[in-house]
C-alpha cells in the first residue's frame, strides 16, 4: 500500500486550490491520508474556511486525482476546516512573513505596476483597464486589476465578477474572472451604496487592498485609478514607487489638455510614463468611411505635451475606435479582446496589451542579488 499512497500524494499535487491556485500538498491541505488493503483511500482536506466558496470545486478535483491512481477502489473524502493557527500559518507563508509588506514595492519584485490614468472622467479608462487586463492573461501573463477608483468602481461589472473575495484570517482571496485576479471596494459594499470616504480613508484602502490581498506572483499589475490628480493618485505613488502612469485621453483637445495634468504629475511624484492611449477615436461606419465624433488628435498633442514636460519619449500607444461592441462587452461583463469577431478596437486594444506586453521592468531601484566579492 506505500506505493499507492505515494501515487496518491503525487495526484493531490497536480490539485489546486481554486483560489489560491496552488497545489493543496503545498498549502497543508491535506492532513490525512490513508489506503486500506483493498484499495480504498480515506482522506480528510482542510478548508481554509468553513464557508468556502470553492468546496465543490475542490471536491471534485480531489476525487477526479485520487480515483484516477491505479490500485484505488473508493475514496472516502472528508472536509475539514483549518484552525486559526494553520490559517496563520498559512498566510505567512504566502505572504513572506506576518507583516503589512506590499509585495509589489520591495526592490526584488518582478511584477510590472501600471496606474491607468485620467485628467477627467468618461473617457474610458476602466474599459481600457479591463480589457488590456483580458488581453494579456490571454497571452499566458498571470494579471491582477485593482479597482482603485474608490468612488466611482466599475471593474467588478465590466469582467462579471459577481463572487465577494474569501478572508483567511487577515488574507484576502480575491475573486478570477477571465484568468484576471480582480478587487475592488464594490465587492465589500451591498447593492449600490455610495461610498463616503475622506483621504485617510482612501489611503488605507488602496493599502489594505496592495498588502493584504493574496496576489500570488503577478506578472502585471493593473491599478484602475479614479480620473484627476488627487488622494489616491498621490497614494499609489507613496505605496508603490515603481508603479508607472499611463494614460487615457479621448480625441477631444479640451479632454487632452486635462489629461496633460493627470500625465504631468509624474514629475512630482517621480514616476515613469509609459505612454497615452486615445479612446473613442474616429469611429469606422458600415461604408468603411469615418467619423471623428469628438474630433481628433487629442492622443497625439498629449503624448507630444508630456514628453516635452518630462523630456522622456512619451508614446502614444494606440488610438482606440468608438465602437458600440466595446460599450456593450463592458456591460456584459465580457471584455470585447475575447469576443468573437475583428473589430478595428479590438485590434487597437490586442495591439496596445502587445506593446505592454513586450516591456521589461526597469531596473531602477531592484536588487540585482549581488555582492562584492571578499579578499
């Protein structure tokens, strides 16, 4: 029978945690385990919670795995619950120890923070978000979306979250949808409750949400921030220096020039940018022709404004086409990158995901893990 349970431990290695999306042998998931002579396994899998949203989930991968072992008859599977002591432990272990640390600022971290900015609202930045969000989880890249627009939050409806994030102790699991960690304040409020927070408040929750939210290792990190220059602009910058500016303008010049000041901000709070991305462009009619409903050239002036300004190459990174499935897809809780079909935006949109795609993190500030030699 050692043999078996040693195949047996080996297929509960290939089961994830739903949530955490790590083997369950890795995360002490699995506390007993036993194979009688006839072939029949008895196993007990601790939950992190007794209300765990993924308990179905995971009882069926447990017994997909383990009736799938040759030599296994039965399995007799039981559900625990941790204790408050193993969940403790639990979150030290992902989290790297039992402080507040915000991952994505220490020297050694690998994941790409980009703030997608605004000067003004409706210019459709959160469907930008969204969308770059989808289009680069479906290149292989792991991607989170924090929806730091406090006030106004949208995320959760435009990528159909519709589940609340699970608490394991003072850890945040925080809901996928489309291959894309996603959190935001409107899955910790009932129906459409204003939220009414002065800046203290706000600091707190774009901290709360960066440090105590389970993450995993992220490849890109995308921060939906609220339109302007205020508190959580300036809290981004203070909580996660790396993180960089990008920014969304529409065609209009009376737009560009107030999205010039949420890209300027840069120079105060010493990020970088990396780049303008012009949405609701010229729209494309059914005759092919165009129609530049709020004109046009918006995207240009602002990236050509901000290079000046910061005296870096500040790119404009697509120009996004007014299109009706675009609207639609966003409140359908599907981003249009992964709808069927070859609309002009979502060509815009896979191209602009491309070209961030293809950026490497900056060197600046991260620990390469040397040292000098000794004599």
């Amino acid at each position: 029978m050692a043999a078996i349970v040693e195949d047996v431990r080996t297929a509960l290695a290939t089961v994830k945690d739903p949530e955490i999306r790590r083997p369950i042998t890795e995360l002490g998931m699995v506390d007993a385990l036993a194979v009688a002579d006839d072939g029949v396994v008895t196993l007990t899998v601790l939950l992190t919670i007794a209300a765990c949203p993924m308990r179905d989930r995971l009882t069926v991968d447990v017994t997909t795995a383990v009736r799938a072992v040759r030599g296994v008859t039965d399995l007799r599977l039981t559900l625990g619950v941790m204790t408050d002591e193993q969940r403790t432990a639990l979150r030290d272990q992902l989290q790297g120890g039992p402080g507040k640390e915000i991952p994505f600022a220490r020297a050694e971290s690998l994941t790409r923070v980009y703030a997608v900015a605004s000067g003004k609202g409706g210019v459709g930045k959160s469907t930008v978000t969204v969308n770059l969000a989808a289009a680069l989880a479906a290149r292989g890249l792991a991607v989170g979306v924090l929806d730091a627009d406090i006030y106004g939050f949208s995320v959760p409806r435009m990528l159909g979250v519709t589940a609340r994030p699970t608490r394991v102790g003072e850890m945040i699991l925080p809901p996928v949808a489309h291959g894309v960690k996603v959190i935001s304040v409107g899955m910790f409020v009932d129906g459409n409750v204003p939220v009414v927070w002065r800046g203290p408040m706000l600091h707190r929750a774009l901290q709360q949400f960066l440090a105590d939210v389970y993450w995993g290792d992220l490849d890109v990190l995308l921060l939906d921030l609220p339109p302007g220059t205020g508190d959580i602009a300036i809290s981004t910058a203070q909580l996660v220096p790396t993180a960089e500016l990008l920014v969304v303008t529409t065609p209009q010049l009376a737009a560009a020039e107030v999205a010039e000041r949420a890209g300027a901000i840069a120079l105060q709070t010493r990020q970088r940018l990396v780049g303008v991305v012009e949405n609701m462009s010229a729209m494309v009619l059914p005759d092919g022709s165009t129609l530049d409903l709020f004109g046009s050239g918006g995207g240009d002036v602002v990236a050509a404004a901000l290079s000046r300004v910061t005296g870096t190459d500040v790119p404009l990174l697509g120009r996004i086409p007014l299109d009706v499935d675009l609207r639609t897809a966003g409140d359908t809780g599907v981003p249009l990158v992964l709808v069927d079909g070859s609309s002009p935006a979502k060509q815009a949109l896979r191209e602009i995901a491309g070209a961030i795609a293809a950026r490497s993190r900056p060197l600046a500030g991260m620990s390469l893990g040397i040292a000098p030699a000794p004599r």
